[in-house]
C-alpha cells in the first residue's frame, strides 16, 4: 500500500478505527506502519516481532501519519520554489516549447510496472538509483547494492528502460502521467566530486576529459602548456582544479554540465525534487509512494551500512583504476595513479590522512588489483569511525577551493547561478568564498602534483 493509499484508509477510518477498538486486526496494522518514513521504519524494523503490543503498533502508526505529512510538505515547498524561480528565468511558453527537447534525454528513465520516471545526473546519487530503479521495476526481492556501481552504468536491461526507446508521443505522456522525481547537488560540491573521480583520479573518461580540458581552455586563452601528452606522465602537465571550473562552462560532458541542463524542473514538474544531501529519507519516501518499501526494509542497521559501502566504494576504484591501467600500460605511470587513487581515499574520508600509500614506485610495479584491494580495505579498517573522517573530507573540499583564484570561483558561480536558484542552493557560499580576495589562491594538491608525490616512508 503506498503513502497516499495510507492516507486515504485513514479517512475511511479503516486502521484508524482499528486501532481505537479492542478487536485490532495487528497484521493489517503492521503493514500500514511499514509504509511510512525513515524513523518510523528503523524503529519498527528494529522493535517487530510477533509480541508488539497493540498501543504501539496504534503508536507508530499515528506518529507515521504526521511524519509523512511533514514530508509532503517538504516536497511541496521543493516544488514551489522551483516554479517560482522557472516563471522568473523565462516565460511559461517557452518551457512547454523544451518539453520535446527534455523527452529526448538518454539519462531519463521510465518503468512502467510502478508508472514512474527518472531523471538521472551524474555525481548526484546516480550510480545507487540506477541500481534501485532496476530492481524496483523487476519487484524481485534482490539487494540493490549487490550490483556492480560501475556496470550499472552499462547494464543493457536499464538501458531498455530509457525513456528514448518509447515513441515520442508516449514520452510525452509518460511525463504528464508518470511518478517523476530527480535529484539535485550543491553545484560546489559536485563539481569538486566530478574532478577528484574523473580527473584527479585515473577513470575510464579521464583521457578524453582532459584533452577537451585543455582544447578548450587554450582556445580561451587560459592554458598555457603546448603538449597534449597525456595525464599522469609528469606533475606539470596535468589539470589542476582551477581548470576544471573554468572548463565546467565549456564542457559538453555530463559530469560537468549543469543539473538544469540535463533535468530541468522548468520543463518537466517533478513530483519529488530529491537532493543529495537527503538522499536516504528522500529515497524511502519515493519507495514508498510506488510500493516499493521493502527495498530497502532489509538495510543494514547505519554504522554497518556505512562499513559495507565504504568496502564497496575501495573495491570498486580500485578495479576501476587498474582496469584503465591493463587497457593502456604505457599511457600513464602506474605508481602515480595508485598514489593518486590513495589520496582520493584520503579526500572521501575512506582512510585516515596519517595512512600513506603503502608501497614506493619500484613495489607498485608489480601489484596487482586483489592485493590493492586488500590494501585498501586494511587501511579502512584502521581509519576509526566514518564520524571522525568527516571532517576529513571537508578539510580536503576547502582545501581545494583556496587553490582556485576568486575569479574563476565567481566565474563558476555564475555559470550554476540557475541550478542555486531552481534548487535553493547559496551560490556564494560562506564556507569557500568568506575571506577571499583576489590573488590569494593557494599552492596545493590540487594545483600541483609535487606535494601530492613528495612522500617519506
């Protein structure tokens, strides 16, 4: 039964009266309980069994009611913002003249067991909805984190759900008719996330993304060097994340184009506009609304979680990287790119900043991906509490601001002006731009490659 199901048996005073009664039907009782919100379902997924007394069963109950009342009106106010914000940027005309442009998109997804749509960005989420999205459409129950982050990406049965491969009338309709929901970022923190995973990092992408990188910016007139040697081969030659954000602008890649330009609420009306920074409480109540809570009903209790998708993520960048490795051994050094893969490590908060990579350049020669996976996972194991390595990762984020000069930040800032205003983003945010002036960037990591490979063991 969905959220709004739930809401109509409670006019009816179906469970409602049931529980104010003796003669209490408790299996129907549960069931309306686990439809309902994050708490709600952690307290009773956590207290259920066959001897829960009738009054707490009415309780969670009533209290799941009111929480997902509030919850609606999250979403509601999401919404309004967005309509507000899409009548000041352009005529309402004009957005209904981008709805055939925005049923084109090969990054929206429809399934229609549950009639419901996705629109997919890079570096918001998109690699676990994508896997929950599957699973949702096949109902089976399956654990959605058991399928690959990476392969998910190139899974032809999620390929077949795209919304391109219906005909384009019945696109049209699915966006009137259908379910829709997307999610949104802080344009700061997912351009930083895009550059430690697809630049800094050696990805799949990594080659073609940085000799557009610097096509682009010496056509501007803002990259200097004259070689196209690839990255990795030299700390001078590689893309600083200063470059980066001058190249979001330019960039014709998804993981650097803005949110609105791939999923825009001005031409679709989603239902529910997620955001990353709620990503957990905003995807059960998606769930929920197409019946598919018992998805993520069997979710490890938060701390374990945390551990195995932390385990997850080492495993999967390290096959990752050595995978680009195997496929073009003379393109790059491998030391440097494992260096690099560790300090990312480092930046995700995964291991400690006092864990260095392990093995100098003569070692890494002959390591091998389990061995680097096993690496990995030992260092997480003695990186303490993911509480503690927060502010690890946002040490990293500031760090790598203070390497940009202010006007290439406020370059940027006015390049995701309309993302900040469609999805109530600061696009001036105190903790990056507070006590900046012009000329006072920094020499870093993340502008220099010399500190990042000036190591002692």
């Amino acid at each position: 039964m969905t959220i709004k199901n739930i809401a109509t048996v409670k006019k009816n005073n179906d469970v409602q009266s049931s529980c104010g009664c003796q003669a209490l039907d408790q299996v129907h009782c549960r069931k309306q309980v686990m439809m309902s919100s994050r708490r709600i379902l952690d307290q009773v997924h956590s207290r259920y069994d066959d001897n829960l007394d009738v009054g707490t069963i009415c309780g969670l109950w009533k209290s799941s009611i009111d929480e997902l009342s509030e919850l609606d009106n999250v979403y509601q106010k999401r919404r309004e913002n967005s309509r507000q914000q899409c009548n000041q940027l352009a005529p309402e005309s004009f957005h209904r003249s981008m709805r055939a442009g925005a049923a084109r998109g090969g990054n929206i997804f429809y399934d229609p067991n549950t009639n419901s749509m996705y629109c997919s960005v890079a570096k918001i989420g998109s690699s676990m909805w994508k896997r929950l999205f599957l699973v949702l459409h096949s109902n089976k129950t399956r654990d959605p984190f058991s399928l690959s982050g990476l392969a998910i990406h190139t899974n032809q049965e999620m390929a077949q759900l795209s919304l391109s491969k219906l005909p384009k009338k019945k696109r049209l309709q699915v966006i009137d008719d259908a379910f829709t929901f997307m999610f949104a970022r802080n344009p700061f923190h997912r351009i930083f996330s895009a550059y430690c995973d697809k630049i800094f990092m050696l990805a799949y992408e990594t080659k073609k993304i940085v000799r557009d990188v610097r096509r682009k910016l010496r056509q501007a007139n803002r990259y200097s060097s004259s070689t196209d040697e690839f990255i990795y081969t030299g700390p001078e030659y590689n893309v600083t994340f200063a470059e980066t954000l001058d190249y979001a602008a330019r960039s014709n890649d998804t993981h650097f184009m803005t949110i609105s330009s791939q999923c825009n609420p001005c031409d679709i009306e989603f239902q529910v506009l997620g955001k990353l920074e709620s990503l957990d409480l905003d995807s059960r109540y998606i769930l929920a609304k197409l019946n598919r809570s018992h998805i993520l009903r069997n979710k490890p209790h938060e701390e374990k979680f945390k551990q195995s998708r932390d385990q997850g993520i080492i495993k999967e960048l390290v096959e990752r990287v050595f995978r680009v490795l195997n496929a073009e051994p003379k393109a790059t050094s491998k030391y440097k790119a494992l260096v690099r893969m560790w300090k990312v490590f480092h930046i995700r908060g995964l291991v400690r900043d006092d864990l260095q990579f392990p093995l100098n350049e003569s070692e890494s020669e002959s390591l091998t991906a389990f061995r680097m996976i096993y690496l990995g996972m030992q260092a997480l194991k003695d990186s303490g509490r993911p509480e503690v390595r927060l502010a690890q990762r946002e040490k990293y984020y500031a760090q790598a601001f203070r390497s940009v000069p202010l006007a290439v930040m406020e370059r940027f800032s006015k390049y995701v002006d309309t993302d900040c205003k469609l999805f109530d983003y600061d696009c001036s945010p105190s903790d990056i731009f507070q006590g900046r002036q012009h000329g006072d960037e920094e020499d870093n990591i993340f502008s220099n490659d010399q500190f990042l490979y000036t190591r002692t063991r």
